[in-house]
C-alpha cells in the first residue's frame, strides 16, 4: 500500500485515504500520516 499511495502522490494526489476490512480509515498526506483529513476534517475515523 506504501507504494501504491507513493504512486498517487507523485500523480499530484493532495491525501490518500485507506480503509481496512474494519471500516478503519487512515489519511496520509505527501508527508506521512494524518489524525485526520486535512481537505475534510469532518469525514470519520471509522465507518459502518
């Protein structure tokens, strides 16, 4: 996934989000990871 979300930001990708089969999402900026979503803050951690 690393690579993937490498690919991505070389294509001009601001954030990568990434869900597992949990429904846990993870943000990532060009800088590593986030607490949350920088382009939106209000999107949840986890989903149903």
């Amino acid at each position: 996934m690393q690579t993937k979300r490498q690919l991505y930001f070389e294509q001009g990708a601001r954030e990568v989000w990434t869900c597992d089969a949990n429904g846990s999402v993870a943000f990532f900026s060009p800088n590593g990871p986030l607490v949350h979503s920088i382009l939106f803050p209000e999107f949840p951690l986890q989903l149903t």
